[in-house]
C-alpha cells in the first residue's frame, strides 16, 4: 500500500499529541479527585474536633456530668443545637448495644463501634455525602457514637465541570493542531507532489517541465536541479537522435551511392560481354560488326576506366583531410588560369566566358582541389549552358570572406531537384549535357572540396533561363 508522506508526518504527530493531552486529563483528573477527598478529609477531622469540644462545653453549660446516662437523655438536643450551628446532619447515638436496631451499617460507624474514627464518602443518584462517625469515650469506654454527614455533590459537580471544560478544551486543541499539521504537511508534501508529476511526464517523454516551486529550501533546489537535469537530459536526447538521423541519412545515401555504382559499371560491362561473346562466336566472319564491336568495346571501356577514377577522386576528395595540400595561394591566378583553360573548351559551342575577378585574392587552400571545382563548375555551365551564350565569373573579398560566383544562361535547374543535386550520381532526368561522360558526381565532389575548406556552397536555378553557383571561402 502506497504510504503518503503526508500522513508518515501527521500520524506520530498526532498520536503523540493525542496521548500527550489523554495523560494531562487523566493527570488533572486524578489529582482532582485527590484534592476533593483531602477537602473532605479535612473537614471531616476539623468537624470531629469541633464537635468533642462543643460536647464538652454543651455538659459544662448545663452543668451536667458526662456518662451514658446522660448522654442518652441530652443527645437528641445535642443533634439538633450541633446540626443547626454546623447547618449538617449531626447525629448522636447512644444506645449502641449489638440488639439496637436502626444503627447506621456502614463501614465508618463499625470501625467507631471499636474505638475508631473513619469517615466514608457515599455516591447515591447524583448526590456526594461524606459521613464520619467517631466514639464518645469516657475514661476509655464507649457510651456513645457521634456521626456527621456534609453534602459534597457541588465540590464534585464542580470537579466534573472543570474536567468536561479542560477535555473540550484538549479537543479544540487537537483539532486545531490537526487542521494545522494537516495544512503544514500538505504544503510540505505539494513541490514534492509537483515533482512526481513532472517525473512522471518525463518517463513519458515529455520534458518541457512545468514545475511551480517557488520555495526556497531543499525541495526548492531539489526542484532546481531536476529541472536541470530534465533539460539536460532533454538536449542529450536531441543530440542522440540528431545523430540517429544522420546516421540514418549516411546510411541511405551509401546505399544509393552503391546502387549506383553497380548500375553505371553494369552497363558499360553487358555492352562489353555482349560484342566480346558475339565477336568470340563469329570471329572475323563479319568484318563490319567485328570492326563496330571492337570500337563499342574500346569506348565503353573507356567509359568504364573514367567513371572508375571518377569514383576515385570522389572517395579521395569526399573527407580524407590528409589527402590534402593546404597552403597560401593566389585565387585570383587561379581562377583567371582555369577561366583561359576552359575557353578552348568553351568555344566549341559560341560560349564566351567574362571573368571579373579581384586582383590578389589571397586564401589558404588545396590548389589542385579547387581548381578541381572550378573546372567542374565551368565544365557543367558549359554542357548545360545554350550555344552562344556567357558564362560569368566574378570573385572578390569581403572581410575575411572570398565569394566566387559562376552564373551561366542555359536549360537551369528544376527546383524540385535543387536539393539533391549535390548527392553523387544523380543527374536532372531530361537534361540531356551537350556531350557525354557524365556520371552525376561533380557537383558531389565540389560541396566535399569546399566543406573541407570550410567553405560553403549553394546552388540558384531558373528553368530556361540559368543557373548561379556562389562559393564562399575564408570563413571559419
Ligand atoms: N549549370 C547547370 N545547368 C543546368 N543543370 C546543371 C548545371 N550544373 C549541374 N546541373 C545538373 O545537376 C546534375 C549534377 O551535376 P554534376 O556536375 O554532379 O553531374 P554531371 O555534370 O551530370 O556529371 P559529371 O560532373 O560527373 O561529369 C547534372 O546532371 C545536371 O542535371
Ligand atoms: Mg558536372
């Protein structure tokens, strides 16, 4: 059974507050009653002593001489003068021979029979009476027995009142301190209370916590330090399934680039087989067809070796940073130098290149990567860019950055395919480059170069009109 903290406080802490106030009335009780009987017994003896000496004084008054004759004649006057001075029930017994009937039975007037004094307190429907009988002696023998009774039912009515008061009194205590423990321990038990919640949205999943703890003592700091913990937790969390996602990506993208692998080596090797096997069976029979077979043979397998050093240099330049040569090098040569290279290229097809490049671009690179970049960037422009048309270069620094731009005017670029046009192997389906050997990896081993450089790419199209790559380099 769940065991509230709550109730772990109010539970001894009421019963030691319960017994606590059952001892102090049990306490006060008794030594009530302790006093009640002391008064009575102090009345009792003074009234003993009260009445021998009015005895005596009543037969000196009288001029009589104490004996039982005496006694037996006077002892109604004498009950009746002492009850109306004490204003109590005083008796005179005179004849106390065993036959006498109508004698008090009670303990107190036995115990006088045989020369004691005692007195006894009677509880009859409500009413207190204490009684004290004591002997008339006269040279030691007994010629009488004398009671007195007084009413106490007000001292103990008195006594009872005052428990019944100190008793509500202990119950509105109790309850009081109840309602307030109760109170304290409930507001105590609350941040505490907020914390399982919170606890509880966390092994949901949830950690945007909302825990409302203002104190200021433990539980306030335990509350601190587990949203603390929560919201670290909460960022280990999103590490870990960045990761996992990446992780994911990486592995698709492998995958993909495998597949694609197989697929581009695949079809050059079935063309290959296929006029090897037809040559094999013919021989020289058909000199047309073994002259077109060997020529199909030779330039697939051509087509074969480049894209195999395509996928080369793709694994070299992917993230093999050892692979690489950095040191200071002068861009703007650089880039003038590829620009002329790729003119010749160019000019196949009317297109004109301007370069509009900033004197001594000076950056910290691998030179034969990046010349690799530009090469690729122009190579595209020119495959995909329309016959008579420009291709523009400009590039400048701009605070520690350097920014290339490589515009041209051709067919562009989707914007579906935008994204993805940087994974290797994938090639804009319909854009048909103007000469062949294009396996869909340049663009893939550029955005490597340039990640390595620290550099960023990015890629703007427009379908029918052109396409703008713009680098950035320098950045940290
Ligand atoms: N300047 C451009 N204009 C239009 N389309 C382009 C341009 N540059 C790239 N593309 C598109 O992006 C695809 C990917 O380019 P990428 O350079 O990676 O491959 P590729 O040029 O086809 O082959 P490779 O560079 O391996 O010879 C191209 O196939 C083409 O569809
Ligand atoms: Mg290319």
């Amino acid at each position: 059974m769940k065991q509230s903290i709550q109730y772990k406080i109010l539970l001894p802490f009421l019963l030691v507050l319960f017994i606590g106030m059952a001892s102090l009335i049990f306490v006060l009780y008794n030594i009530n009653e302790q006093n009640a009987y002391l008064t009575i017994k102090n009345d009792m003896i003074s009234a003993r002593r009260n009445q021998e000496l009015f005895l005596r004084q009543y037969f000196l008054i009288n001029n009589l001489e104490i004996s039982h004759l005496s006694l037996i004649n006077e002892s109604d006057s004498i009950s009746k003068s002492l009850s109306a001075r004490l204003g109590s029930d005083v008796r005179v017994y005179p004849n106390i021979s065993s036959d006498t009937i109508d004698l008090p039975k009670d303990e107190g007037f036995s115990l006088a029979l045989e020369g004691d004094t005692a007195y006894t307190v009677f509880f009859d429907r409500g009413r207190v009476t204490a009684t004290i009988s004591f002997p008339i002696q006269i040279e030691g023998k007994i010629i009488g027995i004398m009671t007195y009774s007084k009413d106490y039912t007000d001292l103990f009515n008195k006594n009872s009142r005052f428990l019944l008061i100190t008793g509500l009194f202990a119950a509105a205590i109790f309850l009081a301190m109840l309602i307030t423990s109760y109170l304290i321990s409930g507001h105590l038990v609350k941040p505490i209370k907020s914390l399982i919640r919170n606890t509880d949205q966390i092994s949901k999943g949830k950690y945007d916590l909302d825990i409302d703890i203002d104190s200021r003592d433990e539980i306030g700091e335990l509350a601190n330090k587990f949203e603390d913990m929560a919201k670290t937790v909460k960022r280990q969390i999103e590490i870990i399934e960045k990761d996992r996602d990446e992780i994911r990506e990486t592995q698709e993208q492998t995958k993909s680039f495998f597949d694609n692998v197989t697929h581009e080596l695949k079809t050059p090797l079935t063309t290959i087989l296929g006029y090897a096997q037809v040559i094999k069976e013919n021989g020289f029979t058909d000199k047309e067809f073994f002259d077109r077979g060997t020529s199909y043979i030779i330039n697939e397998g051509q087509r074969l070796n480049d894209l195999v050093m395509d996928i080369l240099n793709a694994s070299r330049t992917s993230s093999n940073l050892g692979e690489y040569d950095f040191q200071e090098l002068d861009l703007t040569e650089l880039l003038r130098q590829t620009c002329d290279e790729m003119r010749i290229d160019a000019g196949q097809y009317d297109i004109q290149i301007d370069d509009e490049i900033q004197d001594n671009l000076l950056i910290r690179g691998d030179r034969d990567r990046l010349k690799e970049v530009i090469t690729n960037l122009l190579d595209n422009s020119i495959k995909y860019g329309y016959t008579n048309s420009t291709i523009r270069v400009v590039a400048f620094s701009k605070g520690p950055l350097t920014f290339i731009t490589i515009k041209d005017r051709g067919i562009g670029i989707p914007e579906k395919d935008l994204d993805r046009i940087f994974e290797p192997f994938y090639r804009v389906s319909g854009n048909a480059p103007k000469r062949g050997g294009s396996t869909g990896l340049g663009l893939s081993i550029v955005k490597n170069i340039i990640e390595i450089h620290g550099g960023a790419i990015d890629i703007k199209s427009q379908v029918n009109q052109g396409t703008e790559v713009n680098i950035s380099l320098g950045g940290d």
